[in-house]
C-alpha cells in the first residue's frame, strides 16, 4: 500500500543525499503530503464550505419546520419530504421536468443532427446559417424568455402575425392556456438551446475523418449509407454527452420559466425548481427538503446514465464499473 | 503512514484550515450605540422618487437635529428586500436599526423569534395617535411597528370607458357589477383585468369574496387560530366561481403579470383596453408608470368593491393593508427617536403631500391631494373594520398555497373545497 507513495518523479528534485531508505521513504512521503496539502488545500476549502456543507445543511434543514428566522429545533423528521410527494402540484413538476426531458432527447436530438449533418456540407451561406442558428443561445434567458412573453401574449406579436395572415381562428391566449403551454415552453426551449446542441453536433462531425467516406463512396455507398453506418456511430460519443447536458438542463429548468409563466397557467408549466422558489419562502426546511429531492433525482438520472452510456466515454471515472 | 492515515490527516487539516477561516469572518463586537457616534442602518422599499427623496430628508432633519448620529439610509426593491435581504440580516445577526415590516403573519414572525423591539411603552402616545391602522402590526396586544401608510383595495376604473357603456354611477351592489360587465361587453370593452399569473391579485378577489361571506368574528378569530372549519370559507369560493361564470375577465388573465408592461392587468387599464382593475391603494403610481406619458390618466378613477348579497359579512367590512418600519431588538435607543420621527404628523404630512400613499397619521388626512387616494381615505374612513390581506395576515407560508388554490378556480381546475383543504394543510405543517 506504502510503495506507489513513496517517492516518485514529484519529489526527485529534493536533494536526498542520506543512505537509509526507510528514511528516506518517510521524508519523500511526508513532502509529498506537504505538496498536496499546499496545492489541493485552498480549492478543497473552498470546495468544502461552498458545495459539500450547503448540500449537507440542505439535508439537515429538510428534516425541520423551521421559517428562517429563530432557532433550528421543531424536528419533524421526513414529514417536509412525505408532503413534497404528496403534493399534486409538486408531482406536475415532476412530471413536466421528465417530459421537457424526453420531448429533448426524443425532438431536439434528431433535429440537432439532420441540421448539423446539412451543415456540413458545402452549401452557399454556411457560415452564414451557423452563426444564425447559434443566435437564440448566445441570448440572455430572461431578455430571450421577456421577449417570447411579450411575443405570445394574446395582444403580442405572434397572434397580431397569425391574424395579418388570415388564420385568426389559430389565434390562442399561447401561455395562459394550460392544455398547450407545456409544449410552447418547449418549443421556446428548443428554439433556445437548439443552437448548442447543433454547435456541439458540428464539432463532433470534424472529427469524423473523411477518408472514410470516400473509401465508402468508392466502394458504392449512397449518402445515405454513408450517414448511417459511417458518420452517426462515430457521432456518438458526442451526442451521448449531449444527451447527458440536455437532461441535466431538463432536470435543472427554472429561469426561462420563471420568466415566461413562473410555473403556470394552474401548474400546467411547474418544474421542481420553480416551485422550490414559491413553496420555500418562509418555509426553509420545506424548501430544502425540496432541493434535497430535486438533488437525489439529478443525482440518480446522471449516475444511471454515465453507468450504462457513458462507461467508454468517461472511462476512470466515479462510475465506470467494469474494466 | 499510510494512505489512508494520511487521508485522515489531510482531512484534519482541511477542515481546521475552514473553521479558522471561518472563525475570522464572524463579526466582531458591534459597538454601535455606545459613545457619542452612532450610526443607524435604515432599510425601506422606495426605489423612486417622490418618497425615496422624502426619506433621503428625513434621514437628513434627523441627523441635522442629533449631532453625532448618522443615518444611513437605503432604498430596495420590494420583494428583494422582505424576503432576501432582511431575513438574511436579521438570521446573520447584523439586521439594519430601521427597516419595512410586512403586517400581519410577518410581523408575528419576526417577533416571535425576538428580532423586533416592543414599541408598545417607547411609542405609546404615537401609537394611540396613529390609531386603528396600527392593529395590524401588533402581536399579542404588543406594538411591534409601526404603519406609515394605510389604505384599503377596491376598483380602480376608467371613467371613459364606463361613460361610453352608458354606466352613470359606480356599482354598489355585486349584481350592479355584473350589469355594468354587461354593458361594457355589449360595447366591444373587456370589464375587468386580473393579474392571475402573479398569482395574488386573483387570491385578493377570494379574500373579498371572503369578507363578505364570514362575520367579523370569524374573520378575528380564524386567522390567528388558522381555523377554516367555518362553511363561509367554502361560501367565499362559491361566490368566486358564480362571479367568473359571467367572464368578466381578459383574455388569457392565467397568464397576465400584475404590474409589468403594457399587457400586465394595470397595463390594460392605463392604455384603455380594459375597464376595471381590482387592486390596492398603490395602484395609481403604477398605472401612472405604464401609461406613453407617464402620468396618471385623467380618466383614472376608485370606487370600493360593491356588496354581496348573503352572507354573514358586514358590507362596511374592507380589506387593506399597508406599509410600516419596526426598530431591531439589537439598535441604539436611538433609532426609536428616529421611528418616532418618521411617524411624525409633520413628515406623514408631507408624505401624504407626495402622493406616493395615504398615511396612516390621521393628523394627515388633510394633506392628501391626489383625487383617487381622497376616495380611498374616504371608503377607509367608512370602513367598520380593514381585514388585513389574507395572505399578508396569515403569513409568508400561506400565501403560495392560498393563492395558487384560488387561480386553480379561475382556472377552472379547482373547487372551492379545494382552497379550504390548502388552508387546513397548511396550518397542519406550520
């Protein structure tokens, strides 16, 4: 257990002229120490009292009734979190965030990859197109989600084009019906966070050698051939990390939200975020007893993930099982 | 040493290495109040003149008037300010000397956990000559801040528009309500805005519809006991979903903002596109702001919000609230002159001069030039009781339950039971 510890490449500039080797072991180990004390110490302090302790206090005030204000002492043990799940409202969160997650993965996806895949031809304007395309992601999330607001409110813009146009029967109050706002917001989303999805597909695209699609062409694949059996397999690594990025950002969803609807018409747009701001105020253990599940189900839907899509692409790390 | 003894040591070390760095930032001894200098922290809501410029001055006359006191004194956004910054100051221990306190369930809070000083002897003649309005600061017979601005809710309309349907007075009653709905529709005019996508605005119609279906008893006894067992909270809804059956409201108001741009409800009303607007006493400074010039419109107008038929309520009964400081239990008895000050005829009658709200001095009530908050201190003045905003008075934990309960009826997704079963879960959790 000692020996990989001992004295490596990291302390052979110390001048260690004396004879005993056990000696010399323990000093090496000791300067070693020292250097990884000097070097992790202040981001691992810094790591400690801004992430580990929240999360862990976050735990701790979940099992109180406490309103912020006095002393921490009404212990109510998993009460906060038997009223989190037995909340209607709060399990509509739940479930607008996982199907913002799916309707991502399932609409975005191919999207990204069909334009990113068009892009990468030789067309005239490319660039042009790209930059364009990568517009909406460069915005701000409250300018972008003001102005949809603005645009889909039933004096906005969108209604006023739909009637120039002559199909003032579509015209709908877009945000404040509950049988459709779920799916505005997601197409405000993708609209959103499209951009990045088609910059990531691109990157990952030039990577893709171009050899072999001229060694495939030659021997008589079709473009189609070519996309499918060439190009998308050797896409895959980068559309596994975006897959993992889109359903963290699912998971996460609050300030477009928070800005377009805060949540409504009657919960129809809830996400777990947006409804730890309104529930939590005035109810911290509430509050953090929220936060600790919408922790634990990030947590849980990226372990499970990286475990079983992404064990080659993150090989060493925390989860990869098998080696 | 081996790996996992050196681990344990680092470990040791890391966490040593925080607690002293912790150590060092908690606050050293505050010496404000001992000696000749004094410094006084005042906190309050007013990010605009008139009234931020009014308590630059009054901060000003007080430190002219005590030498070697200085007041430092800070504007913050409403809601930043009672929901972020004071509860963080006043968890951290360093809470500002003066600050806004929110009536009702917040004031008990905050005094509850003994973060506010008792005014109750220190002020007593201020407070027996600010009167009434002072009730919904109090907890438990103690007097924990003080009001300086008072007002009740009611119907803010556009005279124009009503002139154009043919209505020549205000509705008295509920059903004149729905006859002058009526009217206004018959022209082309929506009758009523509702900011229901803040959520509160529609709470405040329950809450009127409350006070008209529950006696005053009840209204004083359920609240602080958090008891709805009464079948007049019921009622209230019932009323509410009879009310919205005649779809009185603007187009998408599940969605519409209160105060925010031209189509938020008070937006509506400032440009003329929509009649009425029920909403409290500030609403003119807000309709002012959204309008192209920026002035309150000439054809602006109140009216207090007509009576129900049934019911155990007292028509005279008005819902109303308004906005006051309270002094910190740690500040230098100092800043209790100061509140006094504040608080004052003479500053409250120029606050009432600036128009920026009615102050709750009556000595004030004189001074009050803007016509709509004369009408406003006119339905006060006639009012047997102000009920508190009932999220204000049950406290910060009812008010999204209670409220979103409330929009799931104009929403057509909840029952009047409904609401009741959010206010019973609630106080069970408390």
């Amino acid at each position: 257990m000692t020996h990989h510890l001992t004295a490596g490449p990291a302390v052979s500039a110390g001048p260690a002229p004396t004879p005993a080797a056990p000696a010399r072991r323990r000093a090496g180990t000791g300067r070693k120490w020292l250097e990884i004390a000097l070097f992790a110490g202040p981001a691992l302090i810094v790591f400690v009292t801004f992430v580990i302790a929240p999360v862990v206090l976050a735990g701790v005030y979940s099992l109180y009734n406490w309103n912020g204000l006095g002393p921490l002492e009404r212990f109510i043990g998993l009460d906060n979190y038997v009223r989190a799940l037995t909340d209607p409202l709060f399990l509509t969160a739940i479930g607008n965030n996982f199907t913002i997650l799916i309707a991502s993965v399932l609409i975005q996806g191919p999207l990204a990859i069909s334009i990113a895949l068009l892009l990468n031809r030789k067309l005239p304007g490319r660039s042009v197109i790209r930059a364009l395309i990568f517009v909406p992601y460069v915005l701000a999330e409250v300018i972008a989600g003001l102005s949809w607001k603005l645009l889909l409110s039933p004096r906005g813009g969108v209604n006023a084009l739909l009637e120039a146009m002559g199909l003032g029967e579509f015209t709908q109050p877009w945000l404040a019906n509950p049988d459709i706002a779920l799916w505005v917001m997601f197409s405000i989303l993708t609209w959103k966070y499209l951009g990045f999805a088609i910059l990531l597909m691109l990157a990952g695209l030039q990577g893709v050698p171009e050899e072999l699609h001229e060694a495939a062409a030659i021997d008589g694949a079709n473009w189609w051939q070519i996309q499918t059996r060439i190009t998308l397999p050797l896409l895959a690594p980068t559309i596994r990390i975006w897959i993992f990025l889109s359903m963290i950002g699912s998971l996460q969803l609050f300030d477009m939200v928070w800005v377009t609807t805060k949540g409504g018409p009657v919960g129809a747009t809830n996400t777990m975020a947006v409804y730890l701001i309104q529930y939590g105020q005035g109810q911290y253990g509430y509050g953090s007893a929220i936060a600790v599940i919408l922790f634990v189900i990030s947590l849980a839907v990226a372990l499970v993930y990286q475990r079983f899509a992404m064990r080659r692409d993150l090989a060493g790390a925390v989860t990869s099982g098998v080696r | 040493m081996n790996k996992r003894a050196a681990t344990r040591w680092a470990a040791i070390a890391a966490v040593s290495v925080t607690v002293g760095a912790l150590a060092a930032c908690a606050p050293s001894d505050d010496t404000a109040g001992e000696g000749d200098n004094v410094t006084i922290r005042w906190w309050h809501n007013a990010t605009s003149d008139p009234l931020q410029g009014l308590w630059a001055d009054v901060a000003a006359e007080f430190e002219a008037a005590n030498p070697g006191v200085t007041v430092e004194v800070t504007g913050y956004q409403n809601e930043d300010l009672q929901r972020t910054l004071i509860p963080n100051a006043l968890q951290s221990g360093d809470a500002p000397d003066v600050f806004q306190v929110w009536p009702g369930g917040e004031v008990r809070a905050q005094a509850e956990a003994g973060y506010l000083r008792d005014l109750t002897d220190d002020a007593a003649d201020l407070i027996a000559e600010i009167g009434g309005a002072t009730a919904p600061w109090q907890v438990d017979g103690r007097q924990y801040a003080l009001p300086f601005s008072f007002g009740i809710t009611g119907i803010w309309y556009n005279t124009e528009l009503f002139a154009q349907a043919g209505i020549d007075s205000a509705p008295e009653t509920l059903d004149d309500l729905i006859d002058a709905n009526e009217a206004l529709k018959a022209e082309g005019i929506t009758p009523l805005a509702v900011g229901a996508g803040d959520l509160w605005p529609a709470g405040h119609w329950w809450y009127q519809f409350a006070l008209n279906a529950c006696s005053v008893e009840t209204l004083q006894s359920a609240i602080p006991a958090r008891d709805f067992d009464d079948p007049c909270w019921v009622e209230a809804g019932e009323n509410l979903e009879a009310f919205l059956e005649t779809e009185p409201f603007n187009d998408g108001f599940l969605a519409t903002p209160a105060q925010t741009g031209a189509d938020s409800s008070a937006g509506l009303v400032a440009n003329g596109n929509v009649a009425m607007e029920f909403m409290g006493p500030w609403n003119s400074g807000v309709i002012g702001s959204l309008t192209a010039d920026a002035e309150v419109p000439e054809f602006l107008s109140w009216f207090p919000f007509p009576t129900v038929a049934g019911g155990e309520g007292d028509p005279t009964v008005t819902m109303g609230g308004g906005d006051g400081f309270g002094v910190s239990a740690d500040a230098p008895d100092i800043a209790v002159e100061l509140l006094k000050y504040i608080h004052s005829a003479e500053v409250q009658q120029r606050f009432a001069e600036t128009g920026a709200g009615i102050a709750a001095h009556p000595a004030a009530a004189d001074s009050l030039e803007d016509p709509n908050l004369q009408q406003i201190a006119d339905g006060l003045a006639g009012s047997s009781f102000v009920q508190l905003w009932l999220d204000s008075a049950l406290g910060p934990e009812f008010g999204n339950p209670l409220n979103q309960a409330i929009v799931n009826i104009f929403g057509g997704v909840g029952t009047p039971e409904d609401v009741v079963t959010a206010l019973k879960d609630t106080a069970a959790a408390l």
